[in-house]
C-alpha cells in the first residue's frame, strides 16, 4: 500500500512539475526588464537610450498582451482540453526562448514579451485548472504552493545572470525549461474534461492512472462523474444567470481579493523595480545589486518554508497571519523612510534592509504561494471559463497598470509614501478576506463548490 502511494505521489509530481515549468516560464519574463535596462544602457554609455516611459512598458507590456490571450485560450478550454492546451503554452514558451537570443534593442524585448502573453494566459488557464484537476486533495496543496516558488526560482536565476554576466545568458535555462515543458505528451487528458465530455469510460482511466483504485480515489472519482453527468443536463446558461449566481459571483471575487492582496502588498512591484527601489533608499548602486539578490533569496526560502506549513496549517491562517505580518513591516518601513526624509532620523542601509527582508519573509510564506493556489481552489468546475477570464483579466490589468505607474507613484509620493500605499492598500484586502475567505484545506473540488450554493 505504501508503495503504492509512492507511485501515485511520484506521478503526482512529474505532472506538477511540467506544469511548474509554465510560472518559471513566467518569472523568466518578469526577471528579464530588471537587468536589460541597465545593462542596455551601461553598453550605450547613455541612459537615454532607454527612456523611463519605454522602461515602464518593457515591464507592463507582457500584462496588457496576455488579456487577448486569457479570451483565446478560455474559448478553447472546452475543445481541445488540458492537455492540448498546456501544449500550446509549451509552444509559446519555445518561441519566447529564441526571442530572448535574438533581442538587441528594447523594442525586441517588447516584442518577445507579446509573445509571452500566451504562457502568461496559459498560467491562469489550462495549467492552474490542471493543477487542480490531476493531483488529488492529499497532494494539491502542496503543488499549488510549489508553482508559485517556481516563479520567483526563474525571477531570482534571471537577476543572477543580469548581475554576473550579460543578461543574454537567460536565453540558455529558459529553453531548458521550454524542452521540459515538452513532457505534457506523456500525459493522460484530465478526467474532469473527459467526464464533461460523456467519455466515462476514458475518464476512469485516466483517473486511475493519476490518483489509483483506493477507497478514497473511487469515491472522488464517483462524485466527480455524478457531478459532471447532472451538470450536462441543465441545459444552456445565460450571461444574466450565471453572473447572479452565488456559485460564479462568490469565488470569482474571492479569488480578486486574494490576488489583489497580492499585488496590492507590492512585493512584484518591488521585484521588477528592485534595483530603482534599492537605489533610492540606499544610494548605492553596489548595495542594490546585492540587496536584490538577497531580498529574492530570502523570499524563495520563505515560500519553501510557507509550503511546509501549508502541509500543517489551515489556509485560512496561513494566508492571514503572515499577510498581517507584512502589512506592520510596510507600515514600519513607511514610517522609518518618513523619518528619515524629515532627517528626524538618520538613514542606515542596515535597518532598510532589515524591515524589507521581513516584509519579504512574510508576503512569501503566505500570501504569495496562496494567491493562486486558492484561485486554483475556489473557482467552481460549473463555471470555471467564467471564472477564469474574470479573474485573469483582473490580476493581469492589476499587475500591468501597478508596473506601469509605479515609476510615476516613486517620484510623486517618494518612497515612503508608496510603502503607506501598500500597506493600507493589503490591510484592506485581508479584513474583507478574513470575513468571506473559506477554508479549502484537503477538501475536494465538489466539497468547495457545495459551500457556496
């Protein structure tokens, strides 16, 4: 029995882990603007050549292209499946990988990031879905937690190779990780999506395959089908009714709130402008080079160290204590830089440096790895290409319109005044969540969904 646990998690795995190799795709992207610029602008001796309104695009660009995408690919959920869906994604991410060898200008970089759009969809499509569908309540969380580690893993690699050497090299684990991708022709189709279809038969194989015979994986895989069969025979949906109906409504804005707790924290901002950040707070441009490195270093451990508590502690708390923990840091920070500008205090690298890495350690053990883990949880099977271009286009939106302004929100309201932002901005989020948020913690995909009819 043991060994047969064994397998069915070692199967559990190699799933994941190509689907994991969508958000590295991702953090590729997102690690990419951070060392091009000033490396660009180091070759041209000019900071000209690459100005602050292009320098916002390069990393707002990749956001706004994946909307038409996020469309695309949810009109194709039903059709061609998850398999064939996550192997579109692998496509894009081959193409994405050339682009980064064949850039030498700004505008290129743009270009390549168009192209990213489609993983970046896929991410919030076929491979959060997949996620969910393949890997069973026992193994689910920790997956789900795992992907998001993946992403800043690729963000961390991509700043490491624009620090010590020229940022081209990103080119060579990107492709490496575009090939592994490839891995998704080895795989059985969803069972979800084979029992949407009325292939039973294929469904419960393909179930097997994944999660075994036990006790416990046959009643899910019973439940699963009694679900999808009675579903099938409600007819077709209209917009009215399905937008009034607390089983789309509720986990869509959830899911909102948990990303926009997310992003609204900053911490991406942070990444992306990490050396602009640094550099103003600590006037060294050394410092900010090694103080990224650390503030990535630090939030990767943290978010290991978040995926063994989730093992452990109800979602819920997890996501709540140490959202409020990062909130009192931003708070701390904020207040510490308005001293400091009053000259009340005097700045010292150390302290700044010391309320941003507590900051980092508690948005990566909790909300970070949660945001679209619970996403992934909540949005119902009954609507899930709803939910899905809802909440896609308003993460994707947020986070390219928070990358676009950012640089503006600096200069307007100094530091100080955008880490007030943030923190007033995640307390918000969290005391709305700690009012709604249900718990998801091992319960199957029919049990979340029965909590908000």
């Amino acid at each position: 029995m043991a060994q047969s646990n064994r397998l069915f998690f070692k199967l559990s795995l190699f799933v994941s882990s190509v689907l994991w190799s969508h958000y590295f795709s991702v953090g590729i992207s997102l690690g990419v603007p951070t060392v091009f610029v000033p490396q660009l602008r180091r070759e041209a001796k000019a900071t000209d050549v690459v100005s602050d309104e292009m320098v916002s695009w390069l990393s707002s660009i990749f956001g706004y292209s994946t909307i038409p995408s996020v469309f695309l690919l949810a009109f194709l959920m039903p059709y061609i499946g998850r398999r064939g869906g996550c192997i579109i994604v692998s496509s894009s991410m081959i193409i994405v990988s050339t682009g980064y060898y064949l850039t030498t200008t700004a505008v290129h970089l743009i270009i390549t990031d168009v192209f990213q759009g489609v993983a970046n969809a896929g991410t919030f499509t076929f491979s959060i879905l997949s996620l969910v569908e393949y890997t069973s309540p026992k193994y689910r969380g920790a997956m789900l937690t795992i992907k998001t580690a993946n992403l800043y893993w690729a963000i961390w690699i991509a700043n490491a190779i624009g620090t010590f050497t020229h940022w081209k090299y990103i080119c060579v684990p990107s492709f490496i990780n575009s090939l592994y991708s490839l891995l998704v022709f080895f795989w059985p189709e969803s069972p979800a999506w084979l029992a949407s279809k009325g292939r039973i038969d294929e469904c419960k194989r393909a179930h097997r395959w994944l999660k075994g015979c036990s006790e416990e994986s046959e009643k899910e895989l019973e439940k699963l089908v009694a679900s999808l069969e009675s579903r099938s025979q409600e007819g077709p949906r209209s917009f009215l009714r399905v937008i009034l109906d607390r089983q789309f409504y509720m986990p869509a804005a959830l899911s909102c709130l948990v990303m926009a707790a997310h992003q609204l924290s900053g911490k991406q901002v942070c990444t992306i402008y990490a050396l602009d950040m640094l550099k103003s707070i600590t006037k060294s441009e050394s410092t900010a080079y090694t103080g990224m490195l650390v503030l990535d270093g630090v939030t990767l451990v943290c978010m290991y160290i978040g995926c063994a508590l989730s093992k452990v502690m109800k979602r819920r708390m997890l996501l709540l204590l140490f959202g409020g923990i990062a909130a009192v840091f931003l708070f701390c920070l904020s207040l510490y830089l308005y001293l400091c500008s009053l000259k009340v205090l005097v700045q010292n690298d150390y302290i700044s440096m010391f309320l941003l890495v507590g900051f980092s350690m508690a948005i990566g053990a909790g909300p970070i790895i949660l945001a679209i883990s619970l996403y992934g949880e909540l949005i119902p099977s009954r609507y899930n290409r709803e939910s899905v271009i809802v909440t896609a286009v308003f993460f994707f939106l947020l986070q390219a319109t928070l990358f676009k302004i950012s640089p503006y929100i600096f200069k307007a309201f100094d530091m100080h005044g955008t880490f007030l932002f943030y923190g007033i901005s995640v307390t918000v989020c969290l005391v709305i969540l700690y009012k709604y948020l249900p718990e998801t913690k091992d319960k199957t995909m029919q049990e979340i969904e029965e909590y908000f009819k």
